[in-house]
C-alpha cells in the first residue's frame, strides 16, 4: 500500500468531497475574518489620519467687539485686558468680550496681559469660543470646535431645566374641598 492511497480505517481520504468542502468553509472563514480585520484597522487608520492633516479654516475679517452677533461665527482684535485661566477678556474701541479657549487651553499660557491677538470662533451666549487665536508676530494656534453643549444629568440635563421635571406641589388644604366619602380620616 502506498501513502497517496486511501486507507480503510480512516473512514475516508484527504481528498473526498467531505474535506474539501469543511476545507473550503474554513479557508472562506479565514478570508472573511482577515478581511473583516482589514476594514476595521483601515477606518481606524484613516480617522486616525484626519487627525492629523491639517483641517481647513476660513479666515474672517476681524470686525469691532461691539458689533458681534448671537450665535454667529466672529473673528474680532484686541488686546488681552484680563486673564482667568483658559478664559480672557479681550477688548477694542467699540468693547470687551470674554474669550473661552477650551479645555485644550487649561494648562497653557496662550496669552500675556497687553498683548495684541486676534481671535476666531463663534459668539455664543456672550462668549468667544475660540478656535483659532493668532498673535500679534504672527504665530497662530488652533483650539479645535467648541464642546458640545451638556447633555447630561444635571441642572440643565437632556430635558431641560429640572424645575420642568418636578411635579407641581399639591395645592394648600384649604382648596383641595371636601375629602371622597371612602378617605380615611386626616390627622389633625
């Protein structure tokens, strides 16, 4: 007896259709799990990318901190009256506004007292969010879009003010009326 021929007692060969098909399911399993990986560490990579690229801004014309718009996108030039942090004050001519850099920002000294910058960003609820702060040299640092506004629990969380949540207080004894004949008896 050869190698190449089948034996008896191995109920079957290398080669019956039995094999090949259980060789094809898992040779086809393999090809879809490689492939899955593939996509995976393909979008990873490629969001992990745009990170880094530079992301397009449009420069705005710097225009006087008194004509700021709720809700708009500004850019405004001034120089740095007050600093709270990774929040300041920058003020003109026509007024004062407060800038808030982000959470970026906390543990950096982005500006000096005095000093003349510009900012960009969008005026909301009487704040600058920032997003992009240039200096008088020259020298620009980019502080990202505003965080997304708080939707969690808390004073103002998902539905609203908790005050819309409370229900309201029971009315004083003396409006609710008579009691339903089946009440029991109120403590006095």
């Amino acid at each position: 007896m050869s190698l190449s021929e089948p034996r008896a007692s191995d109920g079957g060969t290398t080669s019956s259709p039995r094999f090949k098909a259980k060789r094809a399911a898992l040779m086809a399993g393999i090809a879809l799990a490689v492939l899955a990986v593939g996509v995976v560490a393909g979008a990873g990579g490629t969001r992990l990318v745009q990170r880094w690229q530079p992301q397009p801004v449009m420069l705005l014309q710097p225009a006087p901190i008194g004509q700021t718009r709720e809700d708009t996108p500004v850019a405004v030039k001034g120089s740095v009256a007050e600093i709270f942090g990774n929040k300041f004050i920058v003020q003109d001519d026509s007024g004062r506004a407060l800038v808030d850099l982000g959470p970026r920002a906390e543990n950096v000294d982005a500006v000096t007292k005095g000093e003349t910058v510009t900012v960009q960003g969008r005026f909301d609820r009487g704040v600058i969010r920032a997003q992009l702060l240039v200096h008088a040299d020259g020298r620009s640092e980019a502080f990202g879009p505003p965080r997304p506004p708080h939707t969690g629990p808390g004073p103002r969380g998902p539905f609203g003010p908790r005050a819309d949540r409370v229900p309201p207080t029971p009315p004083p004894a003396a409006d609710r009326g008579p009691p339903p004949p089946d009440a029991p008896p109120t403590p006095r």
